[in-house]
C-alpha cells in the first residue's frame, strides 16, 4: 500500500500523497528489517510444549508452557480435553516469547494436553509461522480421602505388622502375667510381681500381624449422575475408584499388603505389596487409566485368595458377572466387604412426579429416570440377597462409609459362636 | 416453517458472539474505526462533493473489506479498504500535507489492529508481556513515519531534474521488491 502511494505520488507529482503511504510502508520496511537482523527469513525458531508437572492430584492444577523465542508473539491454542479446566477459559493466549496456560483436572485419569497448535508472528504481526505440537500425557492421581475407619481387620493373617492378633506371641500388647516357663525370655520377666509372689513371672504379649488385602475394582461401567445432580457429581467410576485409592491408601498405611484387581481391564492388577512404594505404584497404575467405555468384555478369572484375606470390592452392582464372583471369593473363605458406587442420584424416586420430567426445559422423550429407578429398584434385591449371604454392602459416601462395616466385622469375627453340630 | 428453527441459528450465532475475548472486540473496533475515520477524511470536503458515485464505490469497497476483516482478520480483501482510501486521496485536487498524514496514520493503526488480531483466534487473549511488546514495535514505526515524513516535507520544496523521476522509479521497484510478500 505504501508503494502505492509512492508510485501515485510520482505519477501525479503530488509528493503530499507520499505521506499517506509512508505508515505502512514504514511497518512493512521495519518488519522486514526485523526480520532480516535477527535470521528468522527462512524459519522462526521451533516452539516446544513442556509441562510443569506429569503428575497432578484431582482438582489439582499443572502448567502447560509452550516457548518459541523471545521478542516473538507467540499464541497457543490448546483443545480443551475432556473433564478439565483451562485459564484461559478457551485455551488460546498468545504471550511475548511463550505462552503458559493453566489445565485444571476435574477428574482422575490420563489427560491429553494437546495437540497444540502455535502461531509465532514477529512483534507486528507481518510474518506468521504455524506448527502443530503433538500431544503429552498428564496423569491425574484419583484423590485419596484419609479414610476414617478403624485399622483393625477380621482376621489377620501374616506373621508380623500391626493388627493385634487373638494369638499370643512376641508383641507389644499385654495379654496376661503368667509363670515363667524355661524358653521365655528374660527381658520379659515381670520382677515386681516376681518379687510379691516369690516365684519368677513372665509378660505375656499378643502377637501384632499384618494381611493381605484386596481391593476390587469394577471399571465395568460408568454411569453418569442424573441431570439434577450437578456438573461436579462424580460418575460410578469416579466412586470407584475414589473408594478404591482410599482404601488402599488406608491399609498401605498401617503396613499391610494391598493388592488391586481390576475386574474390568481398565488398569489392571497390581500384584501385593506393602509401604508408600505401593501406594505409589497403585495410585500411578491408577492415574494411567484412561476413561475408554469400549465394549462389553468377558470378566478375567478371580485368583485364588486365601481364607480370611479382607476383600474390598468397589462395584456399582451392575452386572451379573461382578455378582458372581463376590460369591466365588465368600465361597473361597474371604472376608468380603462390598462399596457401592452407584452415584445416589441414578434411579432416585423422589424426583417423580407421575409424568414426565423436564430437563434443560425439555420434556424427554426416552423416560431414562424412571428405566433407572426400575434398574435400582431390582439391584436392590441383589444387595439385600447379598447381605443375607453375609456380605456387608454400604455406599461410598465419603471418608466415613467403611466404618461401621469394618467394626461390625471385627465384632462379628470376635463373638462367641455356636457349635453346629 | 416453525418459529424455532428461524430463531434458533440467530440465537445460536448471538450465543457465539459471547466467545469473542475482549481483546479481539477491541482490535476489531479499533481497525474498524479507524479505517472507516481514513475513509471519512479521504472522503470529505469540498472537491469530492459532487464524485457521488465515486464516493458510494469507495465507501462499498471500505464495507466490503471490513466486513471480510471482521470475519476473517487474516484476509487479503482486508488490503481493498486502505487501496480504495489511497485512490480516492490520489484524486483528490485539494490534498495537503496535513490530510494526507493523518489519514496515512490512520490506515495504519486500522492495518496493525488487524494484523494483531489476525495473530490469536476470535476466542484467544492477549498476555500484558505480549500487548506491552506489539506497542513498543509499533512505537519504532511511528519515529520512522516521523522521520520519514519531515524528509518528505523537507525535500517537497527541493526542485530537482526530470532524471529524478527515473531515480524514484527505481526506488519504488526496489522498495516493491523489498516488501511484497514471499513464501518460505
């Protein structure tokens, strides 16, 4: 446009007219001169994406940085991915040199930061670059409530931790104050009651175990909470496997062995193992998930479990198959435990009217809330033909759902039974 | 032909609208209003009160033009507004120096809102580090103009031979070549 001008101005020997041209023309020359002085005629540096963390927890937030250059404007545009915030609120910003946007996970899971798409244009906007960035991996970590339940389990098995066992042994808690028997230790020699009776007097202990616990998972389905239930209520499958991290995270910690399986392929088993090395190695084969549905696929074969192992079985109670095998593990002697994780929301009754619901406005047309509330009305003949079998089932509502079951167990375990003839 | 599938695209392109950031609405409407400003200035006074034709052309052509802008920053229609302008300066018999720097300014703050808004999405924002450094580029562009203007100014009033016509050909032809744009 400039050279427009210019050219006007010489054809019409009006050099007034230069000086509407001469802007542009100097936006045009400096761009070009910039351009030239710094090298960048032939390409503009590569940009590089580079997150801050590969690791967040849920409603954590990492940085998703993309650099170019300095002195370049430098936009990024990154695809919001599925469950997770960004700030900016669509993922576009351009910055001097970089851009850093901030991706906040809502849900547990592998996210894809990506692919990005990065424009750098020199500081006037004259000369533009595109590329594409392919996409990285960002793992959310399921966050895990401290779960408020007591520690004790129905039967240890182990041979050393810190269940308090019914055997007495080498250990820490008193069991009774007895006569020394040739073979018992020395330091455990009571000499204040050895020097009243006249006689030596040994502390008896219990012996302190640990178990082995099992947690199962049922990554089966997904059912998504009702409309009415809020954006932020979790799927079954966030119950899931918020309750499976909890109660993982809970026995870890006062030293037992947790082991996980997955009853529906999407992470798959972790062998036992005890202490923060396993916490780690379950909550990253966790956080590694990714949230595919796929298709319907046969249930993998339960291991064998010993008799007494506490069995934790994370399920929303769906399917027939996850049924049948809570009766194979109480048919192999395991202590069963069942968290529902069937969002509170799906099949809910209270919200029927006797016609049809209006959602968003609308009327729907499938009838889905009452098809559910059927759905639940029958699992509720599972649960309780479950609970008749002996195997406890509570909701997963939180921190506190474990409890009562965990004591009613140990109590159960500790109560005087009568002999069947 | 139901009500609702009347509103319903209207609705849903006013509910786009919402997506555009403010950065983008304020470079849009500051291209905009600035070239339209270039256009009045080009446009008006006495000379050009009776080219009625040629003023709806340019005006029609500066529509055209924005309109594409606005949909499309990036576009090369975007050039027809600020070629229309300079033609209708280019004719005109009453031009000075005054009329015709301004309205050179004012093409070029229309160019560079739109070259800026071209570089993000209609969704994207614009980092402080970023706007701070579109400034300062476009601040060294204005001392040139500056410069670049008071020479114009200064050699207007030196009476040179017809051999100058042939220097400033030349001068024109490496300046095309220096500017117009190539492919990598």
């Amino acid at each position: 446009m400039g050279v427009l001008a210019l050219a006007l101005a010489l054809l019409r020997g009006e050099p007034a007219l230069v000086l509407a041209g001469l802007p542009l023309l100097a936006w045009s020359l400096l761009a070009v001169a910039r351009r030239t002085a710094r090298g960048e005629e032939r390409s503009y540096p590569a940009p590089s994406l580079h997150l801050n963390r590969r690791r967040i927890d849920e409603d954590g937030a990492a940085r998703a940085t993309v650099t170019a250059g300095p002195g370049l404007l430098t936009t990024a545009n990154v695809p919001r991915p599925p469950h997770a915030d960004l700030a900016p609120r669509h993922g576009s910003l351009t910055g001097d040199g970089g851009a850093a946007l901030r991706i906040g996970a809502r849900r547990w899971g592998r996210i894809e930061v990506g692919p990005v798409h990065v424009l750098v244009a020199d500081p006037l906007g004259a000369f533009r670059a595109q590329v594409d960035l392919p996409p990285v991996s960002l793992q959310v970590v399921p966050s895990s409530v401290v779960l408020d339940a007591p520690v004790d389990v129905p039967t240890p098995i182990g041979v050393s931790g810190a269940h308090l066992s019914r055997r007495r042994g080498d250990g820490t808690a008193l069991s009774e104050v007895r006569a020394f028997r040739p073979g018992d230790r020395l330091h455990r020699i009571n000499w204040r009651v050895t020097s009243r009776t006249g006689q030596l007097h040994t502390n008896a202990t219990f012996t302190e175990q640990d178990t082995e616990v099992l947690v199962v998972t049922d990554t089966t389905a997904d059912v998504s909470p009702a409309p009415w239930a809020g954006e932020v209520a979790p799927t079954s499958l966030d119950m899931t496997i918020r309750a499976t991290t909890a109660v993982a995270r809970h026995y870890l910690g006062v030293g037992d062995r947790v082991a996980l399986l997955d009853i529906g392929r999407l992470i798959g088993a972790v062998p036992p193992g005890s202490g923060p090395r396993q916490l780690r190695v379950l909550t990253d084969a966790l956080s590694r998930a990714a949230r595919d549905p796929g298709a319907l696929r046969p249930l993998p074969r339960l291991p064998a479990v010993r008799t007494g192992t506490l069995t934790v079985v994370c399920s929303p109670l769906l399917r027939p198959e996850v049924i049948t095998r809570i009766g194979e593990l109480v048919a192999q002697g395991a202590d069963v435990i069942v968290v529902d994780t069937l969002p509170p929301s799906v099949g809910d009754t209270s919200v029927l009217r006797g016609r049809p619901l209006r959602l968003d406005g609308r009327v729907s047309e499938r009838f889905w809330p009452e098809a559910w509330a059927l759905r639940r009305l029958e699992r509720e003949r599972t649960v309780r033909e479950l609970r008749e079998a002996g195997v406890p089932v509570t909701a997963w509502e939180g921190p506190a759902s474990l409890a009562p079951v965990l004591l009613s167990l140990s109590a159960a375990r500790g109560a005087p039974r009568r002999r069947r003839s | 032909m139901r009500l609702t599938s009347l509103l319903d695209p209207i609705a849903g392109a006013l509910l786009a609208l919402r997506g555009i950031s403010p950065v983008q609405w304020a470079l849009r409407g500051t291209g905009t209003a600035a070239t339209v400003a270039a256009a009045a200035l080009a446009l008006s006074g006495p000379g050009l009160a009776a080219m009625h034709l040629g003023v709806v052309l340019v005006g029609l052509v500066c529509l055209t033009a924005l309109a594409a802008q606005w949909l499309d920053p990036d576009t090369d229609l975007g050039m027809l507004a600020p070629t229309a302008v300079v033609i209708a300066l280019a004719v005109r018999a009453d031009l000075d120096v005054v009329l015709a720097g301004s309205t050179g300014l004012l093409l070029l703050a229309g160019h560079a809102s739109f070259a800026l808004a071209a570089v993000m999405p209609a969704h994207g924002a614009l980092d402080r580090d970023a706007l701070r450094l579109a400034l300062r580029a476009l601040t060294g562009v204005l001392v040139l103009t500056l410069v670049g203007g008071v020479l114009v100014v200064l050699l207007a009033q030196v009476q040179l031979g017809p051999w100058a016509v042939v220097v400033a050909a030349v001068a024109v032809v490496v300046l095309w070549i220096a500017v117009m744009p190539r492919g990598r």
